[in-house]
C-alpha cells in the first residue's frame, strides 16, 4: 500500500478519514499480530508507512478542528 499524502488526506471528507483511519488502524493490528506470532512480516517497511499514514489522516483532521471546519 502506497502511503497517503497530506494532499489526498485534506481532499478526503471527514467520514472518508474517519472511516480510512479505522481501516488503516486494523491493518496495522494485523500486521503487529503477525509479527508477535510468526516472528517477521513480509513487508516490514509496510508497518512505518502504515503509522505514518494514520499520523497524517489524525494531523488534518486536526488542522481542520482547530481551523473551525
């Protein structure tokens, strides 16, 4: 999964973020159970993209709480 960029963050509604952080959130659970039970994951770049992606999506969300919108 490519990471997100601010850009497609800001151009996504509220819902769509809200719903795109749950799913990103889950995935990133996955992919932490996988590494706790068989001891790697196929992609381990993929888990710091992963948080760095919900970092951006919770970033703009916040901007725009603090903006009024």
């Amino acid at each position: 999964m490519p990471a997100l960029s601010a850009e497609e963050a800001r151009r996504m509604s509220r819902e769509e973020r809200s719903k795109k952080i749950e799913e990103l959130r889950a995935e990133l659970m996955k992919l932490r159970t996988d590494m706790k039970t068989k001891g790697k994951v196929e992609n381990p770049s993929a888990l710091r993209e992963l948080k760095k992606s919900i970092a951006r999506l919770l970033t703009v969300q916040r901007e725009e709480e603090l903006k009024g919108g």
